[in-house]
C-alpha cells in the first residue's frame, strides 16, 4: 500500500499548463543548457527519501542545490554527498536481468556520491517536506553538473533538458529521471517516463558511446500499482508525408518535407520528430506558413529534433509541417558509382512515437531530383521517370499507408524479369565498391598472390548475378504468396550496396550486401562459400524477401515482439531452402540455429542463457554481445515447433500451419502484431490453450534435456513401446511433446509423446514392431534428446 501511495502522489502532481509562447520556452530551454546550480536553494540532506516506481534513492548525508526553473518550474536538482540506491525490478524475468548484469543479486542496491535529478512531478515538495532549502555554498556541484551533461550529450546522445521540457508543458505529467554516479557500476540511468510503453527504466552508462538496458517495463507489472491508469502513449498518428528531395553531385542532400499528422491527444506542444542529426534543419513552418521555434543540437552530440507548437495540440485537430534541412554524410560515396544510403528511416521527419515507429503508417510521396548520370531506386510506385536538363526527376507514391519510405543510389546495371503477375527489378552496381576495388588493386599490382589466391582480377564483378537473382527472387515471392497469401503490391526492386555482411527490406525495395551479387567462383576464390558465410548468403535474399510480409505487412508492436518479424523472416527463409532444395539442407539449418541458440561462444554464456526471447534485442550485453540475434535464431526455431505441432504426420500436411499464417497476415495488416495476438491465433488453430507453450519459450529461457531409456516390449499379444524419461534443465511442470518415429514394415509413422518434467514412464502400444525407432526426427523440440536402447 506504501508504494501505491507514493506512486499515486507522483502521477497525481498538480496538472500546470504553461504558457505556450514559443519564443519563451526556447529562451529557457537556452538558458537551462548553461543553468549553474541556485546557491539560494541549498537543501541539507539528512536520510532523505525519494521513492519512485521500483526505486528509492536515499540522501544520507551531503548537500543538495536546485537548478534554476525552466518555463516556470522547478526541474532539477544537483547532489554531493552520500547516498544509497535501490531497485527492485517487478517480474523474475526482470529480476533475473538485474542479477545478469550485476553480477550480484536480484535486488540492486549501491552507495553513490553523485546524482542529478530532473524531473516534472513532485520532487521539490518532497525535498522541500523533509528539508529547508536556504542560501549556501554550490562550489563543487560545478563540476559535478558538467559531468552529468557530458553523461548525456557525449555518450548517451540524449537531450535531456528538452525531454525535461516535454514533460514540464504537458499536463500532469509525472517525470522523473535520476542519474546517479555509484561506487560499483559507475553511471545509472534510472527514469520513469510515463509517455513511454514501459514507463520504468534502469540503464547502465559504459564507456564511449556504449550502454547497457538493464531493466525496463510498464507501470502495470508492479502489481501494487493495480488499478493506476497510465498515460495514453499515442500523441499523433502521421498521415501523409511529402518529400522533395535533391542529391548534389558531392552526395550531399538537401529536401523540404511536408509532414501532415493528427493529434490524438490534447495538451503538447513540444513534439519529438524523427530525423538524423547530420541532416541540420533550416526552418519549419506550419500549415499558415508561420515559423515555429525548434531545437537541434550539435550533430555529434544530442542532436535530435525537437519542434515548439505555437499551442498545445488539440486533440482530433490535424496539423502540416514544412521542414527544410540539408546534410552531407547520409549519402556517402563507396567506390565507382557505389554509395552507402543511410539514416534509411530517419532521412525524413516524422514525429517520434512510443513504440515501433513502424506502425506509425502514413502516405509517402516522394520527390528527387539527382545528377542525370546516376540513378536512383525507390519505394512505392514509380510514377514519374524523366530528365530535365542536367538532373533525373523521379516521382514515387506507396498507394496506401506504408511503414517507411526509402531509397537507394548509386550507378546501376539493371535487369528485369516478370512472371506469375510479379515483376523483379535487379539493380547491380556497374562500377566496384571500394572493398572490391582495393582488392583489385592488390591482385593487379601482385600477380603471385592473384596466382595464390586463385582469382583473377577480372573475376571481381557484381553485375554477372543480376539474371540469378531475379530469377530467385521470383521463386521466393511465388512460394511466400503461396504459403502466406497475397500482398497488394506485385514489384519488388533488388539493389545492390557497399555493404557485404548486411541486408535491408524495406516495402518493395531491397538492399542486399554487393556479396551477394558475386558469382559461384568468386564467392569459392574469397572463401565466402562456406560455414557461415555460405549460409548467410544463401538465406539473405528469402530473408529479406520475407520482410515483405513480416515487418511491414504485419509490423510487431514493440521490441519484445520483433521476433515476430526477425524470426518469421528467417524462418521463412529456411522453408524457401526446403523448398528449393529439399530437407537435408533445411535439417541441416535448423541444427545450426540449434548450435547458435544453445552453444557458447568463447568464454562466454550461450545466447539461449541471456534470458528469454521475449527481452529481444535487450539480451546482447558484455556476457553475451550476440545474444540480441535470438529474435533471429530462437525466433525462427519457435516458428519451427508450432509449425511441426501443427504438423499431420499421417498425411505430411501443413494446412493448420498455413491457415494460421495467412489468417495472421490477414488480422494485423493494418495494426501492430503483439505476441499475446499470435498465441491466441496459434491456439486457435491447434484446437487448445497453447499459452503454456509462449510461456515455457518465448517468456522464460529453459531448454529441456531429455534423457534415459526406452524398450519395446510385449504385453498380452501387442507391441509397448515403454520409455522411461529423465528430464533435466526445466521446471517441474514442463510440457514436451516429443515426436517419435517408427520405422514399420507399412512404412515410418509419426507419433507424439506427451512427456511433463521431471519425466515419468511412458507406455505406447504400437501395430507391431518397429524395425527402428527415433526420437525428436524433425527436431521439432529445441533441446537435447538422448534416450538409448535398452
């Protein structure tokens, strides 16, 4: 009951509407980027206590100076002295979390010497309840301030005082953010937001630009806090957004952009808008053409953009902003005709949203103009091709509202192909990409390693693919419409980029590595035709094919359900191998996704170790850096076992899993996908609650081993098949279902076992005899399975 009160206390901190002049918000905004600590509100502290959503900060001893106020409120507090700091985070998936990363317990606690405090809610009453602020001393706190800052501008790149103001002009929004220096952990980062989908935060600043999510989830999982209302996350939903752009011959870009949105709540008039800091913004106007204030710090620092309503959004009212802005270094040049597009969802403005910006839908029409002897690819329909004097004109619209909107650029040889209604569209660099290039270089001016390696120079071209992987293309869509049901569009563009180890897809338009663009001998010469890298380049294209229907087709609602995307596309890509290459190769995928979601890597603990799926890209850290590819390899093996749960082994049919995916596509079209959205389907489809399921391999991270013996035996007249299982690594309570083959003289049929942890002894009368018997034959089941013949 104490903690409900204190969080009642926060989010009940008085509703003050500030006055919205622009002009004087960006003053104090101003000011407060330089603000030194108030030497007339010194505060003494003496156990003083602040008590926050799964956190209390203790001022055991030690000063504390209020900041001057910004647009009229006091915001921010500095402290020196000694404190204590405590977090308990809410769920044991969270609290496991805390122990990983500290190494300690689940429950966090460290002393600390240093801690700013920003903030909208309470904090200087409950100061001010257990102290007296008076005139004092503020040497020392200087420094202190200046550290802070650079904290937040050199390494975490986030502009908190115009976060701060966000909070502070929207009504009775309870901020709190609290950076606290420690003894054991240096920097953490501790924030309640409540605009965000998970309000609690805990982060740990590392050094460089490097930090760590140590914790982070909604209000609503603390369970004292039932019945609390969070905020409305939605402020605005993007509606259209026009792009006139111009692509200089020194890749520089410059564009003016039209960005129509609705307000879906009253009361903010600071909008955080989406847009690479290299782009600089010259002006924004809104629909009346009357300048608007806006604040964009330094590229290099904390360089988001942040624009000022002349009043506070009303809700249902639609707004049009006009930005002009220019940059040099989200283009940038990669050899002959090659360039590397960046800021590929951030090269135009669109305001920020507290989830997935992906499903922040809108109409893109899109605009650009470039140097005639270049040529440039984008999303959406072409509707316009044409030269005027020494420029390319080129118009594209998406027809409906898209995820994102996109381009690629550079000097392209193009080949196209067309059948069963689609049409594919290569783009493949003519000229080499520097990588390339200075490898030519080498082989040129050093015949003996040429003759070593095995490879001419001639060899290293990109465009000789081009026929191949139209034609692959075609394959993959064919067969995706076929499993999962038919997309609106019937084009797809694949390009070519300087990058030779990553893939892209964005709607209707690909960006594969120029790797994959190299013919059979040169990929053999390079060594790029085996282990993983074979594999990489085998499943790239399908992958990113398959975001067509897994991430923007169906987008996932917010990181804990990328998943849903990330595995789906690889998964995806695994049945295009079945498919087209038939099902050793497919077993043979599904044991190396096995190898990477259970085997260390080094010194350090297995991905599947870091914690469970549903913590997505949270999971890669100090201990385990590719823990985070689990939305990928785990992901896709998740897809394997419902599918083969849904399997008839008696007619090898996979219509339940099919009409699960087509109906998934079907349902989230045009709305985020949460897992809790794809469990109810998948239970709806296998004919019970398969909640268990999502809970034993999306929430948690146990992998069963299954272990003993089994026997064929005879029991009055007809064959038993008798196992006696010992299941380790997994809670009591844990179900399997284990498939077992049976090798007959009619043939190999397919059973289940159904086995709960720690395993009992299972009989299963059989027709006769099996000639063999094997378990686990489709590796339906992620884990090791070593039950031996009596």
């Amino acid at each position: 009951m104490r903690l409900l009160a204190v969080v009642l206390n926060i989010l009940l901190a008085p509703a003050l509407l500030i006055a919205s002049d622009p002009a004087a918000l960006l003053t104090d905004y101003r000011a407060a980027r330089e603000a030194a600590p108030d030497p007339s509100r010194v505060v003494t502290c003496e156990k003083l206590e602040l008590r926050r959503p799964a956190a209390t900060i203790t001022l055991n001893s030690g000063k504390l100076a209020f900041l001057p106020p910004m647009a009229g409120r006091t915001y921010g507090a500095i402290f020196q002295g000694q404190g204590t700091f405590r977090f308990a985070a809410a769920t044991p998936s969270e609290r496991a979390e805390t122990r990983r990363r500290s190494h300690k317990s689940e429950e966090l606690e460290d002393t600390f010497t240093e801690l700013l405090l920003l903030f909208s809610d309470a904090t200087e009453a409950e100061v001010l309840k257990q102290g007296k602020a008076a005139a004092g001393s503020t040497d020392g706190f200087g420094s202190t301030l200046k550290s802070a800052r650079e904290v937040f501008r050199e390494q975490l790149h986030f502009n908190a005082e115009a976060n701060v103001l966000r909070y502070l002009t929207r009504p009775a929004s309870a901020y709190c953010l609290a950076l606290v220096k420690t003894k054991q952990f240096g920097y953490l980062l501790y924030e309640f937001a409540p605009a965000d989908m998970e309000e609690v935060s805990l982060l740990r600043v590392r050094s460089g630009d490097s930090s760590e999510i140590w914790n982070s989830f909604p209000l609503t999982d603390l369970g004292s806090n039932a019945g609390i209302t969070a905020l409305p996350k939605t402020v605005v939903d993007s509606k259209q957004i026009d792009v006139d752009t111009v692509i200089a011959g020194n890749a520089s870009l410059a564009a003016t952009a039209v960005t129509t949105f609705e307000a879906k709540l009253s009361g903010d008039q600071l909008l955080h808008i989406n847009l690479a800091p290299p782009l600089r913004v010259k002006e924004v106007k809104d629909q009346a053409g009357v300048a608007l204030g806006f604040i964009q710090e330094s590229e290099k620092r904390d360089g988001s953009l942040w624009v000022i309503a002349p009043a506070p959004l009303e809700a249902g009212k639609t707004y049009q902003w006009t930005f002009t802005y220019a940059g040099k270094d989200v283009i940038q040049k990669a050899g002959e005709g090659n360039f590397y597009v960046g800021a590929r969802s951030s090269w135009f403005p669109r305001p920020a949203t507290a989830g997935e910006s992906f499903n922040d839908r809108a109409i893109f029409h899109t605009k650009f103009r470039i140097p005639k002897n270049f040529s440039l690819v984008g999303t959406g329909k072409e509707v316009r091709r044409a030269i005027e004097g020494k420029e390319e004109v080129t118009e594209w619209d998406s027809q409906r509202p898209a995820t994102v909107a996109g381009f690629n650029y550079g000097k392209f040889s193009t080949k196209s192909m067309e059948a069963n209604g689609f049409q594919v569209s290569v783009y493949a660099n003519s000229g080499l990409g520097d990588e390339l290039a200075e490898l030519r270089i080498l082989l040129e001016s050093s015949p003996a390693i040429a003759a070593q390696i095995g490879i001419s120079p001639g060899a290293l071209n990109t465009t000789g693919m081009s026929a191949k992987a139209a034609a692959e293309a075609l394959q993959s869509l064919n067969l995706y419409t076929r499993l999962f049901g038919a997309l609106p569009d019937k084009f797809l563009r694949v390009t070519q980029q300087p990058d030779g180890f990553f893939g892209q897809s964005w709607p209707g338009l690909l960006f594969l590595p120029y790797t994959s663009f190299l013919d059979g001998t040169a990929r053999n010469q390079l060594k790029l035709d085996r282990g993983g890298m074979r594999s990489f380049l085998e499943e790239v294209g399908p992958h990113e094919i398959a975001h067509q229907w897994w991430g923007h087709a169906v987008v996932w609602n917010d990181y804990r359900d990328q998943w849903l995307s990330e595995g789906f596309a690889d998964y995806s890509s695994a049945l295009y191998i079945q498919a087209t290459k038939g099902m050793k190769p497919f077993m043979q995928y599904l044991k190396h996704q096995q190898e990477h979601i259970l085997v260390p890597v080094g010194t350090a603990i297995s991905p599947n170790d870091a914690g469970p799926l549903s913590l997505g890209y949270r999971l890669g850290g100090t201990d385990c850096p590719g823990a985070g590819q689990l939305i990928y390899t785990k992901g896709a093996y998740v897809l394997h076992m419902i599918r083969m749960f849904l399997h008839d082994y008696n007619t090898g049919s996979d219509a339940r899993f099919l009409n699960l995916m087509r109906e998934f596509v079907t349902a989230y079209s045009d709305k985020p996908a949460s897992t809790a959205d794809f469990a109810a389907l998948v239970s709806k489809h296998a004919g019970e609650d398969m909640s268990y399921f999502f809970n034993q391999w999306v929430y948690s991270s146990a992998v069963p081993k299954v272990k003993g013996q089994y026997s064929v035996t005879q029991e009055e007249g007809k064959a038993v098949l008798v196992v006696d299982p010992q299941i380790s690594g997994v809670p009591a309570g844990f179900r399997l279902d284990l498939p077992v083959a049976l090798k007959l003289k009619s043939g190999t049929r397919v059973g289940r076992l159904r086995m709960v942890a720690p395993g009992a002894q299972l009989k299963a009368a059989l027709p006769e005899v099996p000639e063999s018997v094997e378990f686990n034959p489709t590796l339906e089941l992620l884990g090791e399975v070593d039950l031996k013949k009596k």
